[in-house]
C-alpha cells in the first residue's frame, strides 16, 4: 500500500497537468530503508511526447547523487498518460528499474477529473496496490 500526504498528490496532478499534452514525469524522494514519500522533485520529460517520457540524463544523474548524498531512495516515480488511463504500458513496464519504488501513474485524459493509481513493477510483473491519502504522516 502507498501511504502518501495529500500535498504531494496535489504537487504530481499540478505538474501532470500543467505539462499537458505532454506526459510529465518525476520522483518522490524519502529516507533510505523507509516507505514514506518526502521530497518532491518534477523532472524534465526529455521526449516531450505526449505518449512517452524519458528523465532527462543529466537531471537523473544530478538527483541521483543528490539522493545517495542525503540517504535517500526514490520512494515514489510517477509519470502522466495524457490520453489513456493510469496503467502501465508495456514500454513503462520495461522501463522500470526501481523495484522497490512505487509507480504512480496519472491520467489527465479528463480535463475536469485525474486518475491515479499506483503499481509495484518488478521483473516485468505489475501489481496495483492501494493508495491512502494522508493529511500527516503519523509520527513513528
């Protein structure tokens, strides 16, 4: 299950939206050896597709020593469909190297309404799990 505060599903639906037509794509950043998302960070879709999305290399490489710097994992890596609903495709699912990350995928193919979903991808399995939306997290 995703346990995940409000104001972090806001900031992805915010940046999914915003990037419309095109997928938006990022991360959520939480301690190592936890499952709490914490730190919000929008990457650039290098593709700028509206049916695909790619990390900008530099970007990635530049979070990712920042992430190893502070101790943290990427808890949370979300993507936008624009036009389809929030599962995975098959190039989303060969793409996935985080197993331990939770993929949340959000569409925007309705102006009024978002969809999101979360899945665990490992080995090419995809598995929808829950998601509780939390105004706090409760304290350890």
């Amino acid at each position: 299950m995703l346990v995940i505060k409000a104001d972090l599903v806001e900031a992805m639906v915010a940046h999914a939206r915003a990037d419309h037509p095109d997928e938006a794509c990022g991360i959520i950043a939480g301690p190592e050896g936890s499952d709490r998302p914490e730190r919000f960070v929008a990457m650039t879709n290098a593709e700028r597709s509206p049916t695909f999305y790619r990390f900008d290399s530099g970007e990635q490489l530049k979070l990712w020593r920042a992430m190893d710097d502070a101790d943290e994992v990427p808890v949370v890596i979300y993507h936008s469909h624009t036009a389809t609903e929030a599962y995975p495709s098959r190039t989303d699912i060969s793409y996935a190297s985080e197993p331990d990350a939770h993929y949340v995928l959000v569409s925007t193919r309705d102006p009024d309404v978002h969809e999101l979903r979360s899945y665990r991808i490992a080995d090419g399995v995809v598995t929808e799990e829950p998601v509780e939306i939390v105004s706090e997290y409760p304290s350890k």
